[in-house]
C-alpha cells in the first residue's frame, strides 16, 4: 500500500500536480526502508523476496527516468511511462502478496 502511495506521487508530479517528485532513492522510500529492515531479513534467501528487491529497484530507475524526461520538457515521453510503471507496481504487489502468504 505504502509504495503504491508513492507511485501515485510520482504520477502526480508527471501530471503537473505536484511541483516536486517524491524521493526517488530505492532506499528513501517506506517500502524501501522495510526491504533493508531486520523485519524483512526472515526473507532474505526466499527467490520471490529477491524478485521484490529488483523490481523495487526497476520501479524506482523507472520513475526517476520519467521524472528526467519531464525536468528535461519532455512530458508526452514522460507520460507514456505511466502504464509501465503500474504493471510494476501491480506485478510486485502480488509478488508481495505471494510472500507474505507463504
């Protein structure tokens, strides 16, 4: 819940709602510090857990480019990333899903 949160802050800054993106650093988000935390370490040798971690990172690398493309005046390109972002984000919510129901 908390990183979709954060992705809708990164759509929003693309859509011109906000005036500044969010923290784009994997390990500045709340998801991401949970990743890092020892709450999460129980998962640190489960494959899909490891799948999670580089999705997170792909999610972020995503969102930083779009979030350049835009600085850089190229909001349509900005903007047609959108889609990706959120199979991302779907795609490693029901990883997490499958984690936690492990």
């Amino acid at each position: 819940v908390e990183h979709s949160a954060w992705v809708n802050e990164v759509e929003m800054f693309l859509k011109d709602g906000y005036t500044i993106p969010p923290d784009l650093h994997p390990d500045e988000c709340r998801f991401g510090e949970w990743l890092n935390s020892k709450k999460s370490q129980k998962f640190s040798n489960d494959p899909t857990f490891l799948s999670i971690k580089t999705m997170h990172n792909e999610i972020h690398e995503l969102a930083a480019q779009l979030c350049g493309l835009k600085n850089y005046a190229h909001e349509v390109e900005a903007l047609a990333g959108i889609p990706k972002l959120h199979i991302l984000r779907d795609t490693m919510n029901e990883k997490l899903l499958l984690l936690v129901g492990e």
